[in-house]
C-alpha cells in the first residue's frame, strides 16, 4: 500500500513539474535561430523529437528521459530544448540538444535549469556543446529569468570547466545519492541577476 503511496505522490508531484513548465513557457518565445561552423543552433521543431530522444537514448544506455522531461520537450520544444543540427548526407541530422525546464527552486531564483546537454559522439570537441549553452545564455536572458542553473557531476571535468568558462558559479555541493556521485549546483547569473 506504502509503495502505491509513493508512486501517487511521484505522479503528482510530476504533474505539478509539468504545469510549472507550461505557465512558465507562456512567456518564453522561440529559441531563435543562428549558425555557426556550418552547425545550426535553434529551438527543437516538432518533427525533430524524435531524434532528440534517439539522440538522449544513446546517450543514457537506450534509457529514455523521465516522463516529465518528455512531456516538456514536446510541449514545449521550441522554447525549452534547443538543438545543434548538421548536415549528413544531405539530410538534416540532430547533432546535439540542450533541454531546459522549471522546477520549485528555480521559480523561487526565477531562475530556467539545464536539465540536459548532449552531443553525438562524433561531434565531440567541436564545441557544440559550448556554443548550445552559448545561444541558451543569450536567448533566457531576454525572456525576463535572472539566470540559468545546471547540476554537474564533480567527476565530468570537461563539462564543470566549460561551465565555469561561460560563467557558471558553483552554489552548493552535494552527493546525489540516485546517481552515486558528488555533483556541484551551479548557476550562471544574467547582469541583473545576484
């Protein structure tokens, strides 16, 4: 009974994340679009979910992203998840993405959180996942947040390093019991945030 319990009060709270999300991205417009090195970076259009969950899967060992961040990616997709996207062999192929979203702590920072960035694995080192961070710094801070916030795992120095370059200051560090490591949360502060 306990264990149903939980699962309600997981759903619930999921739904909650959800709303939070669509009020917010009421007033968040259309991640614009922009190129660089022959790359495309701009807000995810519909056709291209699936291959951002293609893109994730592969990432995460097939695992798909949670039920929330799906549900944020396609409802809100042009405006929450940006997208790298190159050209191979003639087709447009997603290359990298950056999904974002709202939960509690960030509408009491009014804050927008990194929930997640990945690129191809035969993307990596072109800086695409500098310049997707680049273009979402650029774009949440005229859509009225005072910053973005990300959660990095202490060990993935490559990511903490590109983070700090962009200006990303650590806020709090913990140990993430569900993902066994020590991460750092951080924000990147707009010029009238704190």
């Amino acid at each position: 009974m306990m264990w149903h319990f939980r699962r309600l009060q997981a759903a619930c709270g999921g739904v909650m994340v959800v709303l939070g999300n669509l009020v917010a991205g009421r007033k968040v417009s259309r991640i614009g679009c922009g190129v660089r090195e022959g790359i495309v970076y701009r807000g995810m259009e519909a056709g291209e979910y699936g291959q951002v969950m293609e893109l994730y899967a592969s990432l995460h060992d097939g695992r798909r992203p949670n039920w929330v961040m799906r549900a944020v990616c396609r409802w809100l997709g042009g405006k929450m998840t940006l997208v790298a996207v190159a050209r191979h062999q003639g087709q447009a192929r997603v290359v990298g993405m950056n999904m974002y979203y709202v939960n509690r702590r960030d509408i009491a920072d009014e804050t927008i959180h990194e929930g997640f960035i990945g690129v191809s694995p035969d993307m990596t080192g072109r800086g695409v996942a500098s310049e997707l961070k680049r273009v979402a710094i650029h774009h949440f801070e005229t859509q009225g947040f005072k910053g973005i916030s990300a959660r990095i795992s202490l060990d993935n120095k490559a990511s903490l390093a590109s983070a700090e370059k962009l200006g990303f200051v650590p806020v709090e560090r913990y140990h993430d019991a569900a993902m066994r490591a020590d991460r750092q949360y951080l924000i990147r502060w707009f010029q009238d945030g704190s």
